[in-house]
C-alpha cells in the first residue's frame, strides 16, 4: 500500500502556532493509511499510537518480535515477557502475533511493512535518513534496527523537529551525519510543515502542508530548494 | 551426543565452556535473558569470550555482571548503549572491550544464516552507510546488497518458557526474541526453562524450536528446589 495524495499545492495555516509534538503525532496518525500494518520507532514515534482510532484499523510491528501490539501496559497487566522495542511493557490485542527476530526483520526487508514511524537527525532532499549516531568521537554507536526499519517499509515517515537549537534546517541538501539509509524517506513531519520527498524525482521536495509559517518564509529558512 | 541432556543444575548445564568461545546470549532487555546460565558460566570461570546478543547488558546482572567480572574481550550486538548498560560504556570507555555494532535485522540473519548453512548473503541492509564500510557489494536488478557473512556460536545460552525430555521449546510472548534462532547456530545450545515435562505433553503442532536444536536444558524449577535443600541441608 502507498501513500496517495493528489497533486495539489501546499495548505499554508499561518495564522496558528507551529504544531506541538501531540499535535504532530496526531496529524501522522491521520495520514496512516487505514488498514496498515505499521512501525513505530523509540520516542516520539511510539507517542503516534495514542492516536490511532480502532477505524484505522492499524496493525502495530514491534521488531523484537510481536504484531498486533496494544498500549503501554499498566499495574497488574505489566508482563516481564512482553515488551515493545523500547522495553517498555505493552499488551496484546485479539488476533496479536509473536515470533522471532529472524522473521521479525524478515518483515521488514522483505517490503511486507506499509509503514514506519522514525525520528531524525538529518533528512536529505533526496531521502536520505541520519539518525543512529551522531558522529561525535566519544559516542558509543547504538544502531538497533533502524537501518532495517529505514530500508524495509515500503513508505518511512521522519517525526523531527525542523530546525535545531540554533535554528538550522535538518531537512538539508546533503546528511552530514553518518548515514542509516539511502533514498528511503517519503514524508518528513515537522512542527513547521510536512514535506514529502520522490526519491526518484529531480531531488525537489514538495511542501504539502505549513503550520505557523508561509511556504515563502519557510523557503528563505531552509538550504534545499522546495516546490 | 545428540539427544538434549535434562540438567538439574546450573553448573552441570554450562560444563564445558572453553576459554576465548564464541557465546550466542539470547533475550532483548531481560525478557529472554538466560541469566540462571550466565550466572553459572561466571562461576563456571571460562574467559576471554566473545559475546553475541542484542544489547550489551542492563543494570549490574546478567551479561553485565559478565562484564564486570572481566570475562570478556568482544561485544558484538546492535545496541549496546542503553540508560543502564555502564558496565559496558565503562568497558568500552577504557578499552577493555571491544565492539562490532551490526544491525539487528542483520544480527538475526547472521546466526540465522550459520544455522541455516549458509555461506553468506546479500543483504540491502545498510548499503551505503558506515556500517558497509568495506565489505562486498554487488548490484541485482538494480538495488544494491552488501555481502554479510554468517555468525556462528560455540555457545548458545538462551531462555525458553516451557522444554520436554526430547528438547523441544516453547517461548512465551516477546521473550522468544533470538532463542529460535540462537538455538541452530552454536555447537553447543543450552535452553533455561522455568520447567520441563514429559515427552508428548507438548502439542508437536506448537514446538517452536524442535529438539534437535538443543543439547541441553535446565530446569529452573529443579535448581530452585536444589538450591532450597542445600539452603536447609547447611
């Protein structure tokens, strides 16, 4: 399944604050296409599924080994045994599934996920994703499943805050932190705008929707050139 | 030998276990986590050891406590640094423990692939990033695949839910993480339990890793009786 939007030209919502992280993990959830099989990576994006209405009919893919996963568990019904990828304990739903990791990333990188959730360091215009490590000398690198997760779901949506503390893009003409994939991101979701990028295309991204901000602002901000 | 040995206590399930072995540690976070046989393999004393697993150890027990003990030279495993791995960044810190950090789908494909028999596979995972660095690429019609190679354990150490006398596993829920494929990939695939029964109470629909993958079992239920009478016997 992918993610059809008709062409259009971007909604700009000027007259309202830039989207706060509640906000823009409810705009994901909306964008979710209904009937998905879905994954969710650590932090932000696991705060995606509070806002999934059983409409969507969204099935949850945590790579340690589990389909069908509901909410945080709570009280009595925390299990040693069942955990989502950030070792939070979860609960099952009717029809959940488990297995092992073998077959967990088989998932993946066999395209049978419609969609992930991960959030960024760096995004390039041409979908390239940075998120696994900084690049600083005295990190210790921690990569998880991240780079199978960046190349295996047919659509990746990045859950990231546009600009740095210091005001820079980090949707940018070029990742300059270490990389975890290649062309593989298609929506980037920002406080300030969702973008969604053809990996295949001439490298523009589109500007398919702004919060807080006109796309001609937004253009002056940033590094890439955006349609 | 070739049928699973049932053993009653800790020791006797990691007998054996040479100094500079390759290890297979099953679990993700605690859930899996054999931590009955990593107990016994520090007591055991085997040393120099290279540890395959998911994480680098939490907190201060299990493969930390491994750690800490000094017992090991290598860490390979996807995501060593957690808020409680400080054994590990400690370790590493120092120099005292060296890491190879793969991806985690890779991880399990590896082991997967050594019990598998596999020479080795291309994989798209990673492609382009600096965990390829240096390996073997190839184009097939028209992605890219880097070559990875199998991970092959002297040792499995994994954590099972239910066993048989025959050796036959089940797991429970996300705790079955990397045992099923730990379990075909080592010499040696010893299996923690929380209790064993007899042959044929195990629906053969339902074996998730079948017998012949597994040399030894131990009965945790059996070793918390032991350790009770020997509490009472001092």
């Amino acid at each position: 399944m992918t993610v059809h939007v008709p062409s259009r030209s971007a909604v700009e919502h000027v007259d309202r604050d830039p989207l706060d992280r509640r906000e823009l993990a409810a705009i994901i959830a909306r964008d979710i296409p209904r009937g998905s099989y879905v994954n969710l990576g650590i932090g932000q994006p696991t705060t995606v599924a509070e806002y999934l209405t059983p409409e969507a009919d969204v099935v949850l893919h945590t790579e340690n080994g589990m389909l069908g996963m509901g909410g945080e568990a709570v009280g009595e019904a925390i299990d040693a045994d069942l955990m989502n990828a950030g070792k939070i304990p979860v609960t099952e739903t009717p029809g959940a599934s488990y297995f092992h990791h073998a077959d967990s990333f088989a998932m993946m990188r066999g395209g049978h996920l419609d969609v992930c959730v991960l959030g960024a360091f760096q995004v390039s215009e041409r979908g390239d994703l940075a998120n696994w490590h900084t690049g600083a000398p005295d990190a210790i690198p921690a990569v998880g499943g991240a780079m199978d997760l960046a190349i295996g779901a047919k659509d990746v949506f990045v859950m990231m805050n546009l600009f740095t503390k210091d005001g820079t893009a980090k949707l940018v003409p070029q990742c300059t932190y270490p990389l975890t994939g290649l062309r593989c991101v298609s929506r980037v979701y920002t406080d300030h705008a969702i973008f969604e990028i053809d990996s295949s295309g001439d490298g523009r991204v589109r500007v398919l929707e702004t919060f807080g901000i006109a796309v001609r602002e937004l253009a002056e901000r940033m590094a890439i050139k955006l349609r | 030998m070739s049928r699973t040995a049932i053993c009653h206590t800790a020791r006797e399930a990691v007998a054996g276990i040479a100094d500079r072995a390759t290890i297979l540690v099953g679990g993700f976070g605690m859930a899996g986590m054999p931590t009955t046989l990593i107990d016994a393999l520090i007591e055991q004393g085997a040393t120099d050891l290279t540890i395959v697993s998911n994480n680098a150890g939490n907190g201060d027990t299990g493969l930390a406590a491994l750690l800490a003990a000094g017992r090991v030279t290598k860490v390979i495993c996807s995501f060593p640094r957690q808020s409680d791995s400080y054994v590990f960044d400690g370790l590493y810190r120092s120099g005292q423990v060296q890491l190879e950090v793969v991806p985690q789908g890779n991880l399990a494909e590896r082991i997967r692939a050594a019990g598998a028999g596999i020479g080795a596979f291309f994989c798209p995972t990673g492609v382009g990033t600096p965990l390829a660095e240096g390996k073997e690429t190839r184009t097939i019609d028209g992605r890219d695949y880097v070559l990875e190679y199998p991970i092959r354990g002297d040792v499995a150490l994994i954590g099972a839910h239910i066993g048989d006398r025959a050796g036959n596993l089940l797991y429970r829920k996300t705790a079955r993480n990397f045992g099923p494929v730990m379990a075909t990939a080592a010499t040696l695939t010893v299996a923690e339990v929380s209790r064993v029964v007899e042959v044929g109470a195990i629906d053969p629909e339902t074996v998730v890793t079948p017998g012949i993958f597994v040399d030894r079992i131990l009965d945790l239920s059996a070793v918390s009786n032991d350790q009770h009478t020997s509490q009472v016997a001092s």
